[in-house]
C-alpha cells in the first residue's frame, strides 16, 4: 500500500500541473470584452504544511502532512484554485463513525487528492468542480467526479460534457457512466432550493472494485477527461460578450454554490472535519456573491 | 400550553413590529454620506404558509404553519430581515433525537419566534443578530439571544452592547449573564477559522428554569433590550464617512457570517432540517459579499 500511496499521490501534483498549465493558456486567449484589456492570469503556487500552519486544528482529528495549494486570479477566470494535498492522521471518535474501514484502523487515515473550483469572470463561461481522491483506513478506495455549472444552461455544452464523461467511464466499465451520472444528480442537488446546482457530470466514491490498478487507472481518465472537455467548453464562450443583467444573475447563482459548499459537499466537511487548511478548504468560495 | 403557545406568538409578533418601526425611523435620520440621497427603506411584508408554499418539503420532517417575513433594503439598512414564524408538525427521526423531549412526544413540535440580521450600508455600522424563540415538544423551552458583528470593533459600543444585555439578564437573575454571555462566545466562534464571530452578547436555549412566566418575561426583556441597545450604537455611527477600502473589508467579513450561518447556526440547520421556509430562513444572507 505504501507504494501504491506513493503512484496516487505523485500522480495527483502531475494532474495539478496539467490542469494549471492548461488554464493559463486559456487565459492568453482572450481578446475581446470587458476584461480584455488585463494581463494573463498566472497560478501563484502555495506550498503548506499542517504542522507548520498558525492555525490551531480545532476540529478533534488529529492531521499531519500538508500540500499545495494554486490558485489564480484572472482576466478568463476569476478564481480558481487547484488544490493537491496528501495528508494522515487520526479522525475524531465522532468523524471516524462516518467514515468505511475508519473503526478498524483506529482512526488511522491517509488521503490525498486534488480538487479544483473554477469561477469564471464571463457569465457566458461555466463554473465547474472537480474532484479526484484516494483514501486508506483499513480499507482503500477512490473517489471523485466533476460536475458542470452554467448560469445558463447551453444544450451542446451540456452534451458534450456529458458525452465525454460517458466515453470516459465507458472505457473502463459500461456500466459506471450510468450509475455516476446519477450520483452526481442525486449528490448536486439543493433539497432546500429543489433545485440541481448545475447540470451534472459524474460522481463516485468508495470505489474499491477491479483492483487498485484499474480503479486508479479509471481516476486518471477521470481527470484527464475533465481537463481537456473543460478547456473545449471555456474556449467556446471565452470571447462572447455579456450584460450587467447576466452578470447579476451569476453573483446570484453563485450563492447556490456556497450554500452546497457549506451545507453539504463532503470534500468541505472532511477538510474542516480532520483540520485541514481551512484557507485552501475555503479556495472554492466564489470571489463575489450575492442573496440581494 | 395553548393559551402559553398563543401569548408566546403574539408577543413575537408585537416585537417584530416594534423593530420594524424602530428600524424604518433610523433610515429617515441619515444626513450625510454616499447613501443620504436615497429614500429612506420601508419593509415589506410577506405573510407565508408552509401549506400554501410553492416548494416542496425534502426534509423529512413533516410542517405546517407559517409567518411573516419582512424585509427592508434601505440606505442604513443595506439588508435586514426580520422574521416571525409560528410553526408546528413532527420532525423527521433522525433529527427528534437531536431536540429534547421529541423522542417522548413521537417527534411532534410547535415552535415560534421571531429572528432577525441585519447587514449595514456602513462598514462603520455593526451587524447585528437577535432571535428569541419558545418550543414545545413533551417539554417547553426558550431560547434566543443577540450578539453584535462590528467591522471595526469599537470599545464603547462593545461595552455598551454588553452592559445593556447585563442590565437586562441582572433584572432575572445575578447568574445569567455570566452564564449567557460565555454560552454566545463559545456558540458564535468560527473553529475552522480559530476567529469570533463578532464581539459576542448573550446566547441561551432550553430554558425553563423558573415557571413559563418567569422565562417568558426574560425572553420579552430581551427583545425590548436588543431594539433600544442596537438603535443607539447604529444611531452614533450612522453619519460617519467610510472608505472603499473599509467597504471591501466588510464584504469580506461577512463571508464569515456566511460560514458560521451555513457551518454551524442552530436556527439555520433547525429550519432547514424541518422544511421551513428556505426564503426566510436564508434572508439572513448578506446581500454582497467577497471571498477575494
């Protein structure tokens, strides 16, 4: 396990660097619209370890390790920040109850994974969440997804988003597209609101199914997928020209996300849950928003 | 029970009326500033009824009732709600076994009060929460309290807010506001952030200690309280000059009362998890607010 720990980990800091490389490059792309006139944005590269954060762990788990935490501000995207962290440590009692294999192991955790937030500057542009991760207590598994948010909702964005996930998940299990389109439907969704936060993707987790290779290989493409139908999607809107009306719309929509980050998503929960770094936890909160 | 129930929700509804009268007088005395030039704000007023409601209830928890919501967005008040709701029905069972004496009664409830934020113009001019409450399962109980978020604390309002709550709780008991003071210091703290909410006040719940009457007479002094104590400290700061920079400080603070609201308040997760109304429930939000 401890090599295979290893593979996971290095290959999540590669997936960080594809994906920031990929971004960057969006952001020369711009050339039109009101925000046209800025210079490029640059990812600012932020190393932490928890040990050595100014930041009490208050949460009763006990958390060591640490990671790197990206993030750019730009003229294309707004915020977005591509975390990766490789952490272990002890749950709390109450937190280790939550979690698979976590009573056997005495608590006993090892995580790593990177997850990305993307706040666009355009209303036109979609915000998007992905997620990749691998967890050990006495049992080990993968996790994660992608799920696409619009403020407005585009029938061929959305196919094709859907259609590349679908290819994705058919390359490795025809039966996983189906099952993790559902999840993510089931798991984005404001039962508050009644309303999805976006139009979905994909979702999994404890996926500990066809052996550590395959479930790994399937949490690579996972990735790999996202970065390249992600980037097609932003390419496609990056230039067209949006109204204060829209943009209010967006500040609003955006809300919706920090009501699922708070109230619900697992990834923040867990992060708070065991002491994470709360600022690079935090990074998906969008950089302006409004409940007028 | 149902002449205490019926005095209980009357009572609330008078406050909120008081508040709401107090709140619209302070918009018509600003003179000065980037906001003088707008009218002064009126609320307005949204009777509601859980049955009547376009918005189905996914918690699990069965509700009947309603109340009135009321809002202002003026030139002082940038955001305020305040509102009163009378409720009743059974909770779901997962969520009966968090609530005292809910497991004896089969998880049905009735529940009233009046709650209320507000989000200022000025960075200058604190935030402030209050809500007072009564609920009945196979037990009755008050709770509530008020505390102040300034964006620049201010030593003579932090004083003066606490030296009223002190008058108050001293006029029922010697031993409440030690008490309530340290139980809102230790309710409105950001963990994850190892930071206060805002300078504290005073924070009680499942009070029933000295007969219906007794508590309910504390419960109503502090309502009369929190009205005259935070009309004076908005009233001294109402006229100051603020700078864009302080403006930018205060939305991002109120990304804090974001998180607590949605991470940790009590009244948020009980209306939620009982499937009231999620309008009224979420005008606490800021209207504006940065996660830069």
């Amino acid at each position: 396990m401890e090599e295979k720990k290893k593979i996971a980990a290095k290959w999540f800091t590669e997936l960080q660097s594809m994906i920031c490389d990929a971004f960057e490059e969006l952001e020369t792309e711009l050339s039109t619209g009101p925000k046209a006139d800025l210079t490029a944005g640059k990812f600012e590269k932020t190393p932490w370890d928890r040990d050595e954060l100014d930041q009490p762990n208050n949460s009763g788990s006990d958390l060591h390790g640490g990671g790197t935490m990206t993030v750019m501000r730009g003229r294309v995207f707004e915020k977005v920040g591509v975390n990766f962290s490789e952490v272990h440590g002890t749950f709390s009692e109450d937190f280790a109850t939550k979690i698979p294999g976590a009573k056997e192991s005495n608590g006993e955790f090892w995580a790593s994974g990177v997850s990305l937030v993307a706040h666009m500057q355009s209303p036109l542009v979609p915000a998007v969440h992905m997620n990749t991760r691998m967890i050990v207590t006495s049992k080990h598994w993968f996790g994660g997804g992608a799920d696409l948010t619009p403020m407005y909702p585009d029938e061929s964005d959305t196919a094709e988003f859907h259609g590349a996930f679908k290819e994705c998940c058919d390359r490795h299990d025809p039966n996983y597209y189906p099952e993790f389109k559902k999840w993510c439907d089931e798991y984005f969704f404001l039962p508050h609101r009644n309303e999805p936060r976006g139009i979905g993707g994909i979702f999994y987790d404890n996926l500990d199914r066809k052996g550590w290779g395959a479930d790994f290989a399937f949490t690579q493409d996972v990735g790999k997928t996202f970065k390249d139908i992600y980037c097609d999607i932003v390419r496609k809107s990056i230039n067209k020209e949006w109204t204060d009306e829209q943009r209010e719309h967006q500040l609003v929509k955006r809300g919706r996300y920090v009501e699922f980050n708070l109230l619900h998503d697992r990834g923040t929960v867990f992060g708070l849950r065991t002491g994470g770094n709360t600022e690079a936890i935090l990074m998906s909160m969008p950089p302006e928003v409004k409940w007028p």
